[in-house]
C-alpha cells in the first residue's frame, strides 16, 4: 500500500529522519520526560534539517513539500516513544505554524515563520480556556482596540509549548456579543509584559510543557492581528481538519510501533514451555489489532491524499481521529497485558506508550465532539465550508 503514497524520495526521507532521530533525539527522550523540558539545542537541529518547513513557503525558509512528507514525520515522530516530544514538535509546527502561514500577513510571517521553520522561534497556540474548551466559542478571553493596540484579557490552559515557547497565537473576543463571530486570532512575543504562565503536571506527554497562561492587560500592536477581525472561529475550525488528521495519523503510528514491540516480545517470551506468541488467545488479538490499524492507516493516508490535493475533508479527519485514537487506546491496553508484569514497567515502553495514547480521544477535540459534529454531517446533512 505505501508505494501508492510514496516515492522513492520520500523513502528516503524517511530513512534519513529515522537516522536524524536515533542520534539527536532517542538518547535523550528518557531525560526530557523526567525533567519536562526539552533541550533548545534540539528544536535547532530539527529546524537546520528543514523539519519544522516541510509545509512551509520556500519564501519563509521553508520547503513546501506535499503532505506525505508531513506523514512521514509524524510517523517516525511517534517512533521515538515520547507522545509529549512528538507534541511539542507538531504543535509548534502544524499548530502555531499552520495559522502563520495561513493568516499571518507578510510582516508577521517574516517575524515568526521564517525563524520558526529555522528552529530558532518556538510557537504555541492557546484556544483552549477554563471555561471554554469543547465550547471553542464560550472562551471569555478578550482583545478590545485602543488606538492603534490590542488590549488582551483572560487566560488559557492546557496549552502544549505553553511555557517554553516565544511567541503565542492566541484566540480572543473582539465582540463578544457576536458569541463565535466575535473571535479573532493574535500573534504576540512570550515577553510582552503581562503575559504569565504556569506549567501544569500530567498523566502523559510529561516531556513537553502542558500551560496556563495568563494575560493581564497584555498590550500589543494591533498590526498583531492575524487575518481578519472576528473571523477566527472560521479560522480555528478550518486548520482542525489538519490537526484532527494528525492525531489520527498519530495514532496509527503509534499502535504500530506498539504492535511491532510487542510482537517481538511475545516471540521472546517463553511461558509453559513454549513461546507466548503461540497462545490463540494472544494471537487473535494480534490479528483483530493489525487488522484494525491498517484499516486505521489506509484510511488516513487516502484523508491525507485528498486534503493534499485541495479537498476539505472535515468529516473524514473528524472520522480518523475517532476512530483510530481508539484503536490505538485498544493496542496500548492489550500490548501492556502481551506484556504482563513487565508492560507495566517503566523500563519498557508500554506504560508509557499507554499514557501518553490516552490524550488522543480528548485533545484538539474530544471523541464527544467528533461524534456531533459527524452526526451533525451524516443526519442533518450540514455541510462545513473553509473560511474565505
Ligand atoms: C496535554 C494536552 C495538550 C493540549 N494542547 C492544547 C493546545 O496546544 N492548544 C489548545 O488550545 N488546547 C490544547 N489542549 C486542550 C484540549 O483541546 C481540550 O482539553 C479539549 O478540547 C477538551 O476541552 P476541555 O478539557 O475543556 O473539556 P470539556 O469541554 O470540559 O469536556 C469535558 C467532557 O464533557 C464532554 N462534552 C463537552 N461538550 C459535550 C457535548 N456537547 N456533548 C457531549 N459531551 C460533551 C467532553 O467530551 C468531555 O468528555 C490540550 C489538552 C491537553 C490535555
């Protein structure tokens, strides 16, 4: 099936970003999990690689690659067996980066884009709120216009590269009496004064920084705003289909890489006088879980064939992250217990693995949500358009 998606450049890719990690990033994973930081000299070598510019303009230091090589990367990212790694590179480079990209003006992408596909500007993006997170609308952040600045209220939580990063994409109401009409996108540096934030402690993903930020009369140059006022919503809605497939390729790549260790385990291990791979009971696990990974990942790589070509494929990027972060819960579940005393170890990488898979029915868009909005699609027959 891969020769239907990718060349033999692409291979290629792949082989050299295999390599990339195994060396820069693999010997360390176990450190920055503990300590919750990762080394800036990293994010340096991703951006000097070209890594963070796969999807990037060649104008802002980018290659402009398609999106199989976006695949690729997100794949052998889930590799490395640190969800939280993996999140803060993709975060930075398909959540801050992507609205950059897309709504950022020619000055703000030459402030943030270009340095951030060199590596040497860390993005976050801060949607989520105490008081709004599935209800992306009922945020109460807001950004009034005083002469030619923004003054910014609120605050936000759960945000990935929230404490580390240097600049912030930040959603706020510019008319809150317009509710979801009223939002609209900011881009502002880490120092402006005002800006605090709090690092949060967590279930998994313990390698990347999960923060609460706070703004208190955060005064910024209304030339900070990013694409139109009060179209944010629009905006916000439209990158998801991106994001929502990302974790759904995530997902896949991170049960297979689950699957394949435990398969090898189960050869290695002997119980009543025969390898445990032999056992039906294990075996027809192994079989329904492959099974359902690859319809997980053909899936996904015709999602990302389409949105390469120019589709809006909102519903089946809604269907992929429902669907195979599941599955992918399942093949962490089963692949502890393949694994007996030892998956719970944290000398062995399930535990971990099944931490950190826990965070993909609920970031960017809970299983809750996807269901509406899938229903909404398949019953009501509604129809999401991109923003114009
Ligand atoms: C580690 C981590 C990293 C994250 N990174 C980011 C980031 O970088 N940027 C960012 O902006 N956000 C980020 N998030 C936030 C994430 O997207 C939200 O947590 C998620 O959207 C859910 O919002 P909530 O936590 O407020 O849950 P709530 O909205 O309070 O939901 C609580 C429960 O109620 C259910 N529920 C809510 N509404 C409905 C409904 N209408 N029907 C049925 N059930 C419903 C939900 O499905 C869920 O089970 C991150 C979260 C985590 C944990």
């Amino acid at each position: 099936m891969e020769h239907l998606y990718f060349t033999e450049e692409h291979n290629f890719f792949r082989k050299s970003l295999q390599d990339f990690l195994q060396k820069e990033v693999v010997p360390h994973i176990d450190e920055w999990e503990k300590t919750g930081t990762i080394d800036r000299s990293v994010w340096e070598k991703f951006g000097e690689m070209g890594y963070f510019g796969l999807a990037t303009p060649e104008a802002y230091g980018g290659l402009d690659l398609d999106l199989f090589y976006t695949v690729i990367f997100l794949e052998e990212l889930q590799k490395v067996n640190s969800g939280g790694f993996a999140a803060a590179m993709w975060a930075h480079a398909y959540l801050a980066m992507t609205h950059l990209n897309k709504e950022g003006n020619h000055e703000q992408k030459e402030k943030y884009l270009t340095p951030s596909a060199e590596g040497k500007m860390i993005g976050c993006l801060c949607i989520t709120e105490p008081f709004g997170g599935s209800d992306v609308s009922g945020m109460r952040s807001t950004a009034v216009k005083k002469g030619d600045t923004y003054i910014i209220n609120g605050s936000k939580t759960f945000i990935t590269n929230g404490v580390y990063s240097d600049y912030l994409v930040v959603a706020a109401k510019t008319a809150p009496e317009l509710g979801n009409k009223g939002i609209s996108i900011f881009v502002m540096d880490r120092n402006t004064p005002g800006i605090s934030a709090t690092k949060l402690d967590k279930l998994g993903w313990r390698a990347s920084d999960t923060g609460e930020i706070a703004f208190d009369n955060v005064e910024i140059p209304a030339a900070n705003l990013m694409g139109e006022e009060n179209k944010g919503f629009p905006y916000i809605m439209q990158h998801f289909a991106l994001e929502r497939l990302i974790m759904g390729i995530n997902a896949h790549a991170r049960s297979e890489f689950a699957l394949e260790y435990a398969i090898q385990y189960m050869k290695d291990r002997f119980a009543f006088g025969k390898s445990i791979s032999k056992f039906q009971a294990l075996r027809h696990k192994v079989a329904q879980l492959t099974s359902e990974v690859e319809v997980c990942k053909t899936f996904n790589y015709v999602t990302a064939k389409r949105l390469n070509d120019g589709e809006y494929v909102v519903k089946e990027a809604t269907m992929s992250k429902l669907i195979s972060t599941k599955v992918a819960d399942e093949v962490m579940y089963e692949c502890v217990q393949f694994l007996g005393g030892y998956g719970y170890m944290e000398d062995y990488p399930m535990a971990r693995l099944l931490r950190d898979s826990r965070l993909g029915p609920i970031g960017g868009g809970t299983s809750e949500i996807l269901r509406e909005i899938i229903s909404k699609m398949v019953i009501e027959g509604k129809e999401y358009k991109p923003a114009t």
